[in-house]
C-alpha cells in the first residue's frame, strides 16, 4: 500500500506563490507517475501536472509558465511550485500517485488552496 500526505496549502494574495509537497510512504517502489489534480467548488476535478520516475513531466496548458511540478526519488516526494496564483486558481488540490503493478490512482487527502483578490 502506498499513503500520500501533502502539506503547503493556504492563503495567499492575487500574484503571490505557494509550493504545495507530498509525500508517499510504504510500498513507493510500485510508483511510477505522481502529481497533482485540483478540483474548484462546483467545477470537475482536473490534472495540473504530472510527471513521471525518469522525470518527464506533464502540466495543463493553461498553467504553463506558472505552475512547475518537480520530484525527488529518494525522497519519494513530489512538489508543485504554484506562482503568480489567481483568483481562479482556488481549490482543494490532490496529490496522486499511480501504481504500475494494476494502473490504480492513489490519492492524497487534499490540500486546500485560496487566492484572494
């Protein structure tokens, strides 16, 4: 089993910037891609970024230049550097990890995000 905790959610201004960390812990080593999802009150839950053991990375168009998502394999973390944050950008956001032993999405308990004008 693998367990995810994040940390580095809050508050934060139109323009400021937040790193968001997890942290997955027991059986890491069936991990192959982790990252991030987000889901806004009354909206779906979308993929932020993502990136994978070897390091190749994924982020959603529009978080581009903003967003940067990073890892650490000894460490079994991965990071979400989060700058320029807007209004729209509130949201519980998600830590995921995937096993490659059977496809499943591990998640984390969600860390809260607000953006205040």
């Amino acid at each position: 089993q693998v367990q995810l905790v994040e940390s580095g959610g809050g508050s934060v201004q139109a323009g400021g910037s937040l790193r968001l960390s997890c942290a997955a812990s027991g059986s890491t080593a069936s991990i192959n891609l982790m990252g991030w999802h987000r889901q806004a009150p009354g909206k779906q839950r979308e993929l932020v970024a993502s990136i994978s053991r070897s390091g190749i990375t994924y982020t959603a168009n529009s978080l581009k230049g903003r967003f940067t998502i990073s890892r650490d394999n000894v460490q079994n973390t991965v990071s979400l550097q989060m700058n320029s944050l807007k209004p729209d950008d509130t949201a519980v956001y998600y830590c995921y990890a995937r096993d490659v032993r059977d496809g499943s999405d591990i998640w984390g308990q969600g860390t809260l995000v607000t953006v205040s004008s």
